[in-house]
C-alpha cells in the first residue's frame, strides 16, 4: 500500500527515478489488465442491456428463469443464484484475508486462506455447471406456440408420467408392455418432433406406439412471450383449466416444434433467442476468468508452500493474482444484478 | 541485473501485527455489508414483482445498491482507495468516462431500434 512509500517532490517524482504512481511494474500491469478487461466485460453487458431495452416485455424475468435449488426442485427464486455470490463474495474475503497475512510474512496464514480461496472458487465453477445443465435442459413444460402464432412459457407444477403402455407393438417393444424408464425424456422428444397424436398416444422411439398414463398438472399458468394473432405479450396470463386445455392442443397437435424444451444457440424455452446467447457468453465468458482465476490460485498456492515468496521477501504475487480475483467477483456482482435481479 | 537506484515498492507493502488486526476488522465489516445488501436484493427481487407500480424504484434501487457494492471490492478489497491519488484515478476517469458514454449511445440506439421496430413492422 502506497501510504507507506516516503513523500517525494515532484521534480524526483516525475524525474525517472520514481514510479509516478508509486506501485511496482507488475501491480500496475495488472490494473491496466483488470482496466481492459472491465471494458470487454462492460461492452458485453451493454450490448444485453440494448438487446432487453429493445425486446421489453417478451425479455424473460430472472426470477421466474431460475427458481431451482439442487435436490430441492422449484419454487425458490433466485436462491441458488444468490447463493453463489454469496460464495463467490465470501472467496474473495478469504483472498483478502490471504494478502493481508502476505503483508505480515506469515506462510501459514496465505498458504490457509489462499485452499480457502480455491474450495470458493471451485464451489462456484460447479454451482455454475449445474446451472448451464438445468439453462440447457429446460423445464418439464417447455414453452409452446398456440395456434394464434403467440408463445408462451408455462408454469405450474408438471404431473409426473407413471408409464406408458404400449397399444401396438414396434421393434422392440411388444404389445401391452408398460414402459417405465426414460419416461419425461421419450415424452419431451416425441412432443418435439410431433409424435403425440390428440388421444395422448405416443409415438416412441421404435416405431411402437403407447398410451400415456399421466397425473393431472396443478396450478398451469401461461404467460405470453410473443404477440399471436390473437394473444399479444403483456396479457394477464391464461389460468386453470384454459390454460391446460391450450397447452395439451399444442403438444398433442402432432407437428413438429410447437413445443420447446430448455436452451441451445438457435431457441430457448425462456424468452427471445438472443437471450440464450447471452446467457452463454457472458456468464461462460464469466465462469471462464473463474476457472482460470482457480488455476492460477493454485499455481501461486504451490508457490506459497515452497516458500518462493518468503525468500523474495513479499508476498506480491498473491497481492496481484488477489487483484484479478476479486476483479472476478466485481464483475460477477454486475453480472448478478443485470443478468438475475433486473 | 540487479539495479540499485530503482524503488522496490514491493517491500512497502509490509504492516505489523497492530495494523494487521485493524485490516482484518475492517475486511470483516465489509463482508457482512456486502452479505446483507445481498440478502436484501434477493428478497425484494422476490417478493416485488416486476408488473408492480414501484418496480421502476426497485430497479434503480438495485442499481444503486450494486455500484455500492462494486466501490467497496474496488476500494477495499483491491486497495485502490490506498493507492496514490494519480493511480487511483488514472484507472477510474478514463473507464468511467468511456463507459457512460457507452451506456448513453447503446440505451438511446435500443429506443430507436424499438420504435422503428414498432413502426415498420417486422415479426
């Protein structure tokens, strides 16, 4: 820290001699770094802020997006997004904590908080692992298009498949068999591609075709997310009774692609398609600086145990790869608010 | 080479045991600072919809809250507010600058997307 450094007048200070910010190359290297790579990380996030002041009400809401915990299922919105700031707020106290240890010569303090700062780093990585898979994957309903053109994502709670019994045998499966593996899978696929006729008859994989035994859905509601013909984004949503009568008339239809499961680069089951896109690059362009960042944590951590750093005499190795870490959390911080909270 | 008439700030950066513990207290306020306005974020972005009338207060909040926080990892956990003055703000002006700018265009260009959109049509 700079208060440290003797005071200089300005005629030595700008003479060559001295630094004019009084910090070491390596650390103002760094800055102009993080400087830059704020920049890219600004522009990424401006450009989604065009995008969503554009597309306005058919922009998905974070809240009703992510709204799954792990082993726990829906209903808590925004739980597990906030638990991994927290996370990710709390590995950067750790490296803190690790610098400040650096700055009194004590080994075992860095060594200490530097596997804490990693056990952070690498909670994160995961938590964000699993929530690409549960982007990707997509709810049990999907989003489907009504037969005015609109669209509309669903929610509710999906009654669980109990099995299928096959009514006309195909390949491999034979007449009157009850199928009970797989299930939600067959039946999202076959929905997609239109095999699921109006009497619930499913077509699967062997060419046989089955009767769905499924519970009833709760609470079914559809909220339009693109102007039909008729529905139009910002109308109250479709409830009830209405709600499943529209939403089983387009998965039933028989055509390919009225229904919609999870993510991928072309469409998603959230919202408009630039959406998806985003998500990936800037939370993946995000995740990466954290995957790295753990890497070279544990490059430094190596370092710290044999004692490089001791010998030197400071520990400013751990000063500057805590500068990018926690440059890795500040843009999570932004990521947070503009991605999840707004 | 090693050069003797160069500043080696790496060793400034040394404190004592005193100054250590007054640090650490001051990265532990932060902590729960930071923890709580978190926790508070959550729960009003859960509990206020976004159909609502105070919604619009509620984004601005959230704004506010994260350049808020974004300042205190900046300043405290990254040391800028330590720096010297000519570092500190050779690193700020210029991004800020840059950036409002950038936030200015992008917001006003999407408002003219969207109305040429909503006049000339398109899917």
């Amino acid at each position: 820290m700079a208060e440290h450094s003797p005071k200089l007048d300005s005629k030595t200070l700008w003479g060559g001699k001295e630094s004019p910010f009084q910090t070491s190359y390596g650390k103002l290297m760094m800055w102009f770094f993080l400087v830059s790579d704020a920049l890219t990380f600004s522009g990424l996030l401006i450009a989604y802020g065009f995008s969503r002041h554009d597309a306005q009400d058919s922009w998905p809401i974070g809240e009703e997006t992510f709204n799954s915990m792990p082993f726990l299922g829906h209903g808590y919105p925004l739980l597990y997004v906030a638990l991994m700031t927290f996370i990710l707020i709390v590995s950067s106290v750790t490296m803190v904590l690790a610098v400040e240890s650096g700055h009194r010569m004590n080994q075992k303090g860095v060594v200490k908080w530097l596997i804490a700062t990693i056990i952070g780093g690498a909670f994160f990585v995961g938590s964000q692992a699993w929530e690409w898979s549960h982007f990707i994957h997509g709810s049990e309903f999907g989003k489907i298009e009504l037969s005015d053109g609109s669209q509309a994502i669903v929610k509710g709670h999906f009654g669980e498949i109990d099995n299928f019994t096959v009514v006309e045998a195909g390949r491999h499966h034979k007449k009157g068999a009850v199928i009970k593996d797989d299930l939600l899978h067959e039946f999202q696929h076959a929905a997609v591609n239109g095999k699921i006729n109006d009497d619930g008859m499913i077509r699967l994989h062997d060419g046989s075709l089955a009767k769905i035994n499924k519970a009833k859905d709760h609470e079914m509601k559809l909220i339009i997310k693109r102007d039909g013909s008729k529905n139009k984004v910002g109308d109250t949503p479709i409830l009830g009774k209405a709600a499943e009568k529209k939403y089983y008339e387009a998965v039933y239809a028989g055509e390919k692609n009225r229904v919609i499961y999870g993510a991928n680069l072309e469409q998603n089951e959230y919202g408009p398609q630039q959406y998806g896109q985003f998500f990936f690059f800037i939370t993946g362009f995000h995740g990466f600086h954290v995957f790295s960042g753990v890497i070279i944590n544990i490059i430094i951590l190596l370092g710290v145990i044999s004692g490089t750093y001791q010998k030197r005499g400071h520990y400013e190795m751990v000063e500057k790869t805590g500068l990018y870490w926690h440059f890795v959390d500040l843009v999570w911080v932004f990521v947070f608010t503009f991605f999840y909270l707004v | 080479m090693e050069r003797d008439d160069l500043i080696e700030y790496s060793l400034h950066a040394h404190h004592s045991e005193e100054k250590g513990k007054e640090i650490r207290k001051k990265i532990w306020m932060v902590t729960i600072l930071l923890t709580v306005i978190t926790v508070v974020e959550v729960f009003t972005g859960a509990f206020i919809k976004q159909s609502s009338w105070v919604w619009p207060f509620v984004k601005w909040g959230f704004i506010i809250l994260t350049v808020f926080k974004a300042s205190y990892i900046v300043l405290v956990f990254m040391h800028l507010g330590d720096e010297k003055k000519s570092l500190k703000y050779m690193i700020l002006i210029p991004y800020f600058l840059f950036i409002l700018y950038l936030i200015f265009i992008a917001l006003w260009e999407a408002l003219a997307v969207g109305d040429a959109w909503s006049t000339y049509g398109g899917a």
